[in-house]
C-alpha cells in the first residue's frame, strides 16, 4: 500500500517499488483510482521507475484489485512507458499471504539491479576493463550511484594489464585495490599474484621501469600481510577491539607513498 502511494503522490522518491500482495481493494479501489489521477505525474518525472505487483494462492480480492491494477497498465501505449515505468505482474500459485512477501522481494530485487553485474569473460583482456569502465557508467547513470569494482574484479583486470605488458596501468589498479580493500589474506593473495605477473612480464620483456613497478606491488603484498598480521595479534590481545580491525605496516605505507595518484576511472552518477 505504501509502495503505491509513494508512486501516485512522490513519484521521484524512489526507483524501484515492490508491492507484495498490496490490499488494493481497500476503500472501494482507491488505490488504483488514485493511480489513474495521478498518472501524468508519474511519467513525467525523468528516470525510470520500477513496479512489482504480487500475489498468492487464497487472495481472492487482492489477486482482483491487483489484477485491475495490471490491466490499467496494460492498457498504456508502450512508447509512454519507455524509460519512465517498467512493471511486472507476479501470480505465486505455491504462496499465500504469509510467504508471498519473502518471493516477491527475492524476485523484486532481482529486477531491480537487473543488468548490475559485469559479464566478466573467462580469459579478461585490457579491453574488458574499457568495457567494463563503460559498463560502471550506465550503472551509475541509470542507479544514481557509483560501485567501484569488486575485489575479483580488479585482480582479473590487473592481472590482464600485467599479462599484456601494461605495468603502469597494472600498477594503478594494484594501488587503487590497496587502497580500497582491508588487509585480509584473500587481498594478500591477489597482491601476491599480480606482483609475481608484473615480474615475469618485465623479466619476459628486459623493462628496467616495470621491473620497479612490479617491486611497488610486491612491497605492496608483504606490507599487507605484516599488517594482516599485526591486526589479528591485535584483537588477541584485545578481545574489545572491534571485529575487522586492522593497521597499516611501515613497510605497506611506504609502498603506498610510491604508488601513482589515484585514477579519475569513476564514472559520474548524475
């Protein structure tokens, strides 16, 4: 019921509106005649929005008023719709009203963040990180938020960048995972794993400059792995210390200092 009213009287408030087995019948379908009245206001605020409409077995006057709901929107030219209200309408034969609240959110988020993952391939080239650096900036552009990438992601881009060659720009993501992440062994790995590719990338090729590079990041992994350390030791000691709390070794900070600036790679959200 809040979901609707929020679309028919704020209709910029919120991007995506899940209405698990709404009580549209209320007050005689007042619900839906409000929807109709306030119509223009509702595709005339730029973006799209999204609405889900559910409901389950044994709902015999919800299952009608969101029915009633659906054909309204149904009967709307698709040009109007475009880019301004995506819907589905979602029947759970299996569900009633006690559980059909817990599917329609499974499957309302699911197309809420359709279309948020990057399809990583299984052998990722450099140019899957221009694809990607593309890719961020739809998502931004359409969630009003910028995500920066996952710590897999930036491993498998790194390690692409050092593979091909590409240590300055292998070194920029190496320094922009370590700023960004905790020291956890799984960071430690991948540090690891892009300084031992940087390496024999700049043995492989005689580059005196990449060889640097590659050292950049393999201080990088053991500064992590001091600091990693030093935070368990330092929870053992203090079983107050909050959960996840690390510090920095001397050696991670130094190797810090002689990583580049930070790239202007984040895409705009607005």
């Amino acid at each position: 019921m809040f979901g609707l009213h929020a679309l028919t009287t704020r209709p910029g408030l919120f991007q995506a509106h899940v209405l698990a087995s709404p009580s549209l019948w209320w007050d005689e379908g007042q619900p839906l005649k409000r929807l109709q009245a306030a119509w223009p206001q509702v595709l005339a605020v730029p973006g799209e929005r999204l609405l889900v409409l559910s409901s389950g077995r044994n709902e015999r006057a919800i299952t009608t008023s969101v029915d009633a709901v659906a054909d309204f929107l149904q009967r709307q030219p698709a040009a109007a719709l475009q880019g301004r209200l995506r819907w589905q309408r979602v029947q759970y034969a299996q569900d009633d009203h006690g559980t059909t609240p817990q599917a329609t959110w499974a499957d309302g988020l699911r197309l809420a963040f359709d279309g948020w993952p990057f399809d990583m391939p299984e052998r990722v080239t450099p140019a899957d990180y221009t694809a990607y650096l593309a890719h961020r900036h739809r998502r931004a552009q359409r969630y009003g938020a910028d995500v920066p990438p996952s710590l897999f992601e930036s491993t498998h881009f790194a390690l692409a960048h050092a593979e091909a060659g590409l240590t300055p720009q292998a070194l920029q993501l190496v320094c922009e995972l370590a700023r960004r992440h905790a020291p956890t062994p799984c960071v430690q790995g991948a540090l690891g794993r892009i300084g031992r590719a940087m390496a024999h990338s700049a043995q492989t090729r005689h580059d005196a400059q990449a060889a640097r590079d590659a050292k950049v990041v393999q201080l990088l992994a053991a500064g992590r792995a001091s600091a990693s350390s030093a935070a368990g030791q330092a929870t053992a000691t203090d079983p107050a210390a909050p959960a996840g709390a690390s510090t920095e070794s001397d050696s991670f900070r130094a190797a810090l200092a002689r990583c580049p600036s930070p790239a202007r790679t984040a895409p705009s959200a607005h």
